[in-house]
C-alpha cells in the first residue's frame, strides 16, 4: 500500500474520530479545510505564545496540546481538534500517552520536542529527534501523509470533546499556579 493510500486511510479514520466524539458535520469540515501559509504562521506564533507560559513546566503532552488548541482557536478560524494516541519513530512506539492538534490534514504538535528533550526521552525518540531536527526546537508542525517520511508516525486512539479540553486546560493551569 502507497505512503498516500496509507494517509488516506488514516485521515478517514481520524474523520470516524472525530465525527463518533463530536459530529459528521465537524468531521466533513475537518477533511476539506487546508490551512493556508498565513494560517501556519499564525500556527506558529501562537506555540511560541505557549511556550513562553508553560517551557520547563510539569504538564503531559495531551495538557500541553490542550492548552495550544485552545489558544489557536481564539485567532483561527479552522478546525481544530485534540487528539490521544500513540507516537512511533520509524514504526516503533515511543509514547503511548501522546496527545497533539490536528488543524484540518496538519498535525501541530506542541509536545514532540520537550518530549524528546527531556533528560528521560525515549532514547530513539531523542536520538531520531536530533538527527532529524536539532536540538531546541518547540512545534513540530507538517502535513499528516508527510509525517512517514520524517520517521515519525502518529496513532490516533480518540479525538477529546470540548469538555476533556477544557479539563486539561485546567489541569495545566494548576500546576503553572502552583508552581
């Protein structure tokens, strides 16, 4: 099977997500909308935003993500979604508790870096993160069908409601007030 019949199959799938947490309609929108530079930009800008508040910070990937999305909503009009799943290196599993924004077929992808950063990263997911990319980056950000050929593979397991956001967000606030 094709790297495109795989991306494919793989956006259908995370549509079926989508649609089964939030609804079809919500689904269609996810599959046609195709974020523009302006959009990616802005994508950008609005990590560093995050990263400024929450760097070094004791927040999961999926807190991390949650807190980027709901960010990213106030100034995008797309949409966006949260999703848990599991982040391979070259086919191998490396985080099963990962968690990442998906902005229509782009994944944006706050955690990846700090992840692999970490003094306990994975060690391939480390190792393939700085050959690949260097060192001190922050958002992985890339069209899902191009994520194979970054050796990176994204696993979806379930798309978060409106309200799971909102409790992570929450959570993340937490530990920044506390900390």
């Amino acid at each position: 099977m094709g790297a495109a019949m795989t991306a494919n199959l793989a956006l259908a799938s995370l549509g079926r997500l989508i649609a089964a947490t939030h609804s079809w309609d919500a689904a269609r929108a996810f599959k046609a909308h195709a974020p523009g530079e302006d959009d990616r930009t802005l994508m950008a800008t609005r990590a560093q935003d995050v990263l400024r508040v929450m760097a070094g910070k004791a927040v999961t990937a999926p807190m991390l993500n949650a807190a980027y999305a709901v960010h990213l909503a106030r100034a995008l009009t797309a949409p966006i979604h949260v999703v848990e799943g599991t982040l391979a290196v070259a086919g191998e599993p490396v985080a099963d508790d990962h968690g990442w924004v998906m902005v229509g077929p782009w994944i944006a992808d706050m955690a990846l870096f700090s992840r692999a950063y970490a003094p306990d990263a994975p060690p391939r997911l480390a190792a393939h993160v700085l050959r690949a990319f260097g060192p001190n980056k922050g958002l992985f950000c890339e069209e899902w069908r191009r994520t194979p050929r970054l050796g990176l593979s994204y696993q979806p397991r379930r798309v978060l409601a409106e309200a799971e956001v909102t409790a992570l967000v929450g959570e993340a606030t937490a530990i920044l007030r506390a900390g």
